[in-house]
C-alpha cells in the first residue's frame, strides 16, 4: 500500500498503559475486577469510543499482561504498531482500593517496559502523520528516558505542524515536587491544548483560584486550557473566552480515569470541529459517565451513549 494510502491514526497517544485490579465492595472489599488502565491508555480508548481513528506508542513486555492489553486495544480499533515488546521487561499493573476518602492507587511498574522507552523507540512516521499528539505528566515522570522519549515526541508533531495535547496528571510518588513543577510548565509551553486538574495544578502553582490556574497556564504558552474541576464540571479558555462546564448529574461509584475520558473525548471534538465549549460540554457528559461504573476502561462510554445524555435536559 502507497503511503497515501495508509490511514493513519488520526491521534496518537503516548505513555505507559496499565493492567488493573479494582476493588470492588463485594466480601468486604477482597474481590478485584480485573480491568485496565494507564492514562494515556485510557485516554485513545475514550477518544476511539467517541469515534476517533487513534494511535498508541509504548512498550509492554513480553507476558500475559501485554498480550491482554494488545486484545483491549485490538477490541477498540486502537492501532497499536507502535508499541514495541520489550522480552527483558514487564508490563506494568496497579491495584485500586476504595474507602471513605476516595480511590487509592498502588503500582508495580519500577522498570517496566513503558518506562524503559528511548527516543529511538519511537514511531515517528504516525506522528508526523497524525492531526494531535498525547502525552501526561505521568508519560514523563515513568523515567529519564521516557521523558526524553515525550520529548523528542513533541519536537517530531511541532515540526510537522501536528497538535499537542498535554494532561498534567500529577503523580509526586514517580518524582519530586521541584521536578513535577518544572516539567509540567516546560510542557505547558510546548502544547495547544492543555488538560490540567484543578488539584494537580494547585499543588504545582500554589494556587487554588480556578481562573489564576487557567492565566498561568496561559502565562506559560497554552493557547487553549481545559481546567477539569471534578464533580464542578470543567472550566475552558482560548486566553480571550470563558467557558463554565457544568457536570452531568449521575450517580459516581469510581472517579478512576474521568479525567482521561474528559481528555480523548475533548480532543476528539476539537478534532472534529466542535468550538471549546461544545467539545468541553461532550466531554463533561463522557467523563460523568464514565464514574457511573468500576475501572477506568470499562465504563467509558461510547458516543451513542453521550450523544442519548446530551439530549437530555441537564
């Protein structure tokens, strides 16, 4: 097939995906739904449920737990060539507990093939050909070398005029606070569409005021700030308009991975030609829903599904 021929993925995601292990609350808590995760993992199946043609660049290690993941994204139509197999390291996983304070995390990924990724790991042929590049603060927190990896990934999209799309994603057990702050501006200055939480950027900023986060992060080089604000729906700026989101009244049983359905299908949107506010309304729609289930994949909904709530009076 000629070049002009292949269809490529039309959005690309780049990180480390996850097998995960929910609590549920049947026998006292010691019953684990088996699922998947990784943000940015979640994030292309978000945007692929939506109707997205979607890419994802990583690497997972030659056992069960890689082949699992290879069937989830074969399932969701996600491209997934470029992701190479690492026979010397492992997939990573997590586990998620539930109590009164929320949902808690505990990874198993030090030294995991995601984390391992080098420049030279990288599929540059779908970036280039791609319309936007995905990545979080998680993608560069993994490791040096997946850093440099996020990197060189943003320098290949700038180049080629492809859209970059950053997550904050705070995660201050992967790295230091003065490390998270620099990183995180650095990346805020290099995308065109940034996907920061409120919490997250309160800890980076100092601030808790949700238009100071929106001007700082527009301060620092983002054209277009989506400011997800949880169960207070989502704030959106292009630096000249406001926009107030508000949240889909449901019914949550787990937050895991809201704000990476809020991402893919934000991004999707914009993609697709929707203004910012419709795209963040469709997103706030995906994301409440999503809470409505156990894991972070499973209950992504699909766009038949958001489009039904849309309707709906809110």
């Amino acid at each position: 097939m000629a070049e002009s021929e292949v269809s490529w993925p039309e959005l690309v995601a780049l990180g480390e995906p996850m097998v995960e292990f929910n609590q549920t609350g049947q026998q006292s808590g010691r019953i684990f739904l088996q699922g998947f995760g990784g943000d940015t993992s979640n994030f292309a199946v978000a945007a692929a449920r939506q109707g997205a043609r979607v890419g994802y660049l990583s690497a997972i290690g030659n056992d069960p737990y890689g082949q699992m993941l290879r069937q989830l994204w074969d399932k969701e139509g996600i491209d997934h060539a470029g992701v190479k197999k690492n026979n010397e390291a492992f997939t990573a996983i997590y586990f998620v507990t539930h109590d009164t304070q929320g949902h808690h995390f505990h990874f198993f990924r030090k030294d995991s093939a995601a984390s391992l990724m080098q420049p030279d790991d990288l599929d540059a042929e779908r970036i280039r050909n791609a319309k936007a590049l995905h990545f979080s603060g998680i993608s560069l927190a993994i490791s040096e070398g997946a850093r440099q990896t996020c990197w060189e990934a943003v320098r290949i999209a700038r180049d080629n005029h492809v859209l970059v799309s950053f997550d904050t994603n705070l995660r201050l057990k992967l790295w230091s606070l003065e490390e998270a702050k620099k990183n995180t501006r650095h990346a805020i200055s290099l995308c065109d569409i940034c996907l920061p939480s409120l919490d997250d950027m309160t800890v980076i900023t100092g601030k808790d005021n949700p238009n100071s986060i929106i001007e700082i992060c527009h301060e620092w080089g983002a054209p277009l700030v989506a400011l997800k604000m949880g169960d207070k729906g989502a704030l959106i700026s292009d630096g000249t308009q406001l926009w107030e989101v508000p949240p889909l009244e449901c019914i949550p049983v787990d937050a895991t991975g809201a704000g990476d359905t809020f991402g893919g299908s934000f991004v999707h949107r914009l993609l697709q030609g929707d203004s910012p506010a419709q795209a963040g309304l469709y997103a706030a729609t995906a994301a409440a829903l999503s809470t409505e289930g156990y894991g972070a994949v499973e209950p992504i909904p699909h766009k038949d599904k958001v489009i039904a709530n849309l309707k709906k009076d809110r």
